[in-house]
C-alpha cells in the first residue's frame, strides 16, 4: 500500500514573492518536484527557485490539512 502525504513547502526566489505550496506526494522527493512544477506552472514570467524547505508533513487522511497565514 503508498501511503501519500500532505507536504507544506516554503520557497523563496527570484521573480516571485516568498510562497507557500502544498502538495500531495508520496516522498520528500516527489513533494519537492511537484512544488517547483506548481510555482513554474503558476509563474507569469520566467522564475528561479533559490530555496525550498519543507515545513510541515502530515500523511493524507480525512479531514487532514493545513491553515496558511495571510500576511497583511
């Protein structure tokens, strides 16, 4: 049986600001590679991630997740 799991990521760079990203992955490897697939993907402009550092990782189960502040 894969046991997936619910990764928070962080990642600063140049050309975006300072992000968030979460995904579903089944290892720190493959939650990496999908964090920088979405901020790619999600980039209006050509972007370099500097730093990317998990912060959280939880397995996926119901009700599972996570509460992302908004700075103001």
């Amino acid at each position: 049986m894969i046991h997936m799991y619910l990764y928070k990521l962080e990642a600063k760079g140049k050309g975006f600001s300072d992000a968030h990203v979460i995904v579903l992955a089944e290892d720190e490897e493959k939650a990496f590679a999908a964090a920088d697939e979405l901020l790619q993907r999600n980039a209006l402009a050509l972007i370099e991630v500097q730093e990317i550092a998990i912060v959280e990782k939880k397995r996926a189960e119901k009700a599972n997740g996570y509460v992302v502040e908004v700075e103001r």
